[in-house]
C-alpha cells in the first residue's frame, strides 16, 4: 500500500493564495465578522489583510490572535498543506517525508509542526469511554527493535457497531500502571474487560491496586497466545494501514505519545474522507 500517494489537487482548488487561506480561516473564526477578543466588539478598522483595531476598546489584533497559530512564523497556505498531508496519508506520516512535502525548511520545524498536529489529534479524542470496554496491550516499535515498547490499547464499540480505540505506553510493569491507563481513557461506572493476568495480583488473587468505581471482567475470549481476539483484529488493521510497527525515521521514543495519537485519530476516523478531517483539526486549532 502507498501512503504517500497526496490529491493536492483537492485542496489547490480551495486554497492556491494566502488570501484563500485568510478568507477561510476568518469564516471559520468570527462566523460573519469580526469579533474583539478583549471586549466583543464587533466593529473595526482593518490596518492591514490579516491585522485589525476594535473601534471600542483600540485592541489590535491579527487573524491568529487566540488560536493555536498565533507567534507562528509558517504562512499559512502552508499549515493548511501540512494538515491536509497528514489527514491524506493512510499510514503514519514519516517526518522526513513530510518535511519535503510541504517544503519546511528543517527537519526540526517540520516535526515540531507534525507534533503539534499529532497533540491535536490526541486533544480531539480526549473524551473517555464508557460501557463495556476491552483492555489490553501489545508491543509497538518505534525506531529498531531494540527500543520497542508496550502500549495500553482500549477498545470500544459505537452504537453502529463500530470499533474505536485509545492508546498509551506502558511505563511500568504493574497493575497500578495498567489503573492509570484505565483512569486516563475510561469514565467510572465503565466495566473493563481484559485478559484474568491483568487484574490479578501473583496470588491469583484480584488486585486492589486497580482504580475503584470501575466493574471489571475477565474475558473468555483468550487466543492461543492469552490476547483478546478483538486485539488481534485491530492490530492486524493498523499493521495493514502501515498505521503501527512500522520505521518511522524521527519517531523517537520521545514522541511515541504523539505517534499513537496520529494513529488512533486515523483508525477512529478511518471511513472518514480527509476534507472532514482536515475541517475538524482545523476548527480545533482555531477554537482552541
């Protein structure tokens, strides 16, 4: 499968000038017009395309002032390139490859810029689970074998029987660990359900270390090599989409956070057409 196979085309059509970009961006905004950040005012003085004066309170402000573009030095054709090449890729976007994509300058600019878009991704999906939802873990390779880790993956069906995910490195080999996991990524009342070596202590006994207000069960769904089956399934689906275990050049261990999150922002929103996506982080990173 190529992942890196773009439609620029899609989004040269809608977006060739800076101009394009600002018309939009100002849309997405304030709606019908300009909106003080300081007072609400709604009437201005334009100083220039992209800067601005409240006529109540003098405020000036440019397009950017409050969202998360501000102090940013990258145009902004740019960004919207940037956000529209990560929601197109299929798999993992290699920063390498990104970098000459969109033409960044550096490698240190464009990861920085593909982090910032993965934090969102993972902002956007920050909303926990509830009911019934599987837990387990798998092991994920960042740059070699050598440094692989776990991660944590939580599994959940939608009203329309459709699957998604959330997923965290494994920072310890305790249940107190896989508790945190459970805390982060599901509401209380939830019952969780794993494989019996998660819940239970050396003992055989159930560990009470585990967070409370949450019902847990064991799951009688155990292959051959004590994984939930569902696990399998997702996990050969994200392999597949070159989405999880692949090299991923400057995807360090440092950023292995931020990678999982590109990852299960893809995976969430996997029938979803990249302009949906591309709105979406759009709008997040506007509003936010």
């Amino acid at each position: 499968m190529k992942k890196y196979e773009i439609d620029w085309n899609t989004l040269i059509k809608a977006f060739s000038t800076d101009k394009q970009c600002f018309d939009y961006f100002q849309r997405l905004k304030w709606g019908n017009g300009f909106i003080c950040s300081r007072c609400g005012c709604t009437e201005y003085w334009s100083i220039s395309e992209i800067k601005f004066k409240c006529k109540n309170c003098g405020y000036q402000s440019t397009l950017t002032t409050g969202t998360m573009f501000q102090n940013s030095h990258l145009p902004l054709l740019q960004w919207f390139r940037a956000i529209w090449y990560i929601v197109s890729c299929r798999g993992a976007v290699d920063a390498t490859e990104f970098q000459k994509a969109v033409n960044i300058g550096s490698n240190r600019t464009a990861l920085n810029v593909l982090n910032k878009i993965r934090d969102v991704m993972g902002q956007i999906e920050r909303e926990k689970f509830s009911g019934n939802v599987y837990v387990d873990y798998f092991s994920v390779f960042t740059r070699t074998k050598k440094e692989s880790r776990d991660a944590y993956i939580a599994m959940t069906k939608e009203e329309d029987n459709s699957l998604r995910i959330k997923m965290q490195l494994k920072k310890a080999y305790n249940t107190a660990d896989i508790g945190r996991f459970i805390e982060n990524c599901i509401s209380e009342e939830s019952t969780v359900v794993s494989a019996k070596v998660n819940f239970y202590g050396y003992y055989g006994e159930f560990d009470k270390r585990l967070p409370h207000n949450y019902r847990y069960k064991v799951s009688d769904k155990i292959g051959a090599d004590n994984k939930l089956l569902i696990t399998n399934k997702i996990f050969t689906y994200l392999k597949d989409r070159q989405l999880i275990n692949v090299h991923q050049g400057s995807c360090s261990l440092a950023h292995s956070e931020r990678y999982l999150s590109e990852c299960c922002y893809k995976f969430n929103r996997r029938k979803k057409k990249p302009d949906r996506m591309f709105n979406e982080i759009l709008k997040f990173m506007i509003r936010n």
